[in-house]
C-alpha cells in the first residue's frame, strides 16, 4: 500500500509542475469527445426498411488471361463446408466452362503465404 501512496504521490507530483501538458492531455481528448457527440447530433442517418437485393445472374466466360496463366485455386481455411462449396463450385462452374482447375485449401494463412511465395 505504501507503494501505491509512493506512486500516486510521484505522478501527482509530475502533474502539478506541468500545467500546460496535464491541461493539454485532459481537454484535447474531452474536446474531441465532445465533438464527436455534437456530430453525432446534427447528422441523421438513412434509414432503410427494405433490404437491398440484386437479381441472380449466372456467371459465363473467363478472363483469356486467367484462364490461360491460372492452373490452381488457394483458399483458407480449409474446412468440411468450404472443401464442399469449392467442390461444387469446380463440377458446376469449372468443368462446364472446360477448365481444368486444382483446388486447395490451407488451414491457416501462414502455410498458404508460404506456398505463395515458392
């Protein structure tokens, strides 16, 4: 506890022989606090009941440069949901399209950056 004292003491000590600095680190974070809520204030923001939504539209044709410099397709994490999803992707996209892509999937990123970087 007499510690503590000792601590409190030293840094009210620091505090009081900076006036400027103690007054600068006290209104500058409490002005721009104060901002902020002002702002918050004055601007309403946009409301919107009904979500926002996008006819489907199917997917045809590839970029000739992807297709003729991309032979694999990397992704993380690799997980039974995602393995399955880019499986289906590769039967019901790729192969129809006639591309032969290799898909693999990596458990983290760091394994997939190093295998990047070969």
């Amino acid at each position: 506890m007499e510690g503590l004292k000792l601590l409190v003491w030293k840094n009210w000590k620091i505090q009081s022989r900076n006036k400027i600095q103690t007054l600068v680190e006290i209104l500058v974070p409490t002005g721009f606090s104060l901002l902020f809520l002002f702002l918050r204030m004055i601007v309403h923001p946009d409301k919107y009941p009904e979500p926002t939504t996008y006819e489907a539209f199917t997917l045809r044709g590839n970029p000739s440069a992807v297709v003729r410099t991309c032979s694999q397709i990397y992704y993380t994490p690799s997980h039974p949901s995602i393995n399955q999803l880019m499986e289906k992707m590769d039967q019901d996209f790729f192969v129809t399209q006639g591309l032969q892509y290799n898909c693999k999937g990596y458990l983290t990123i760091l394994p997939l950056t190093r295998h990047g970087n070969q």
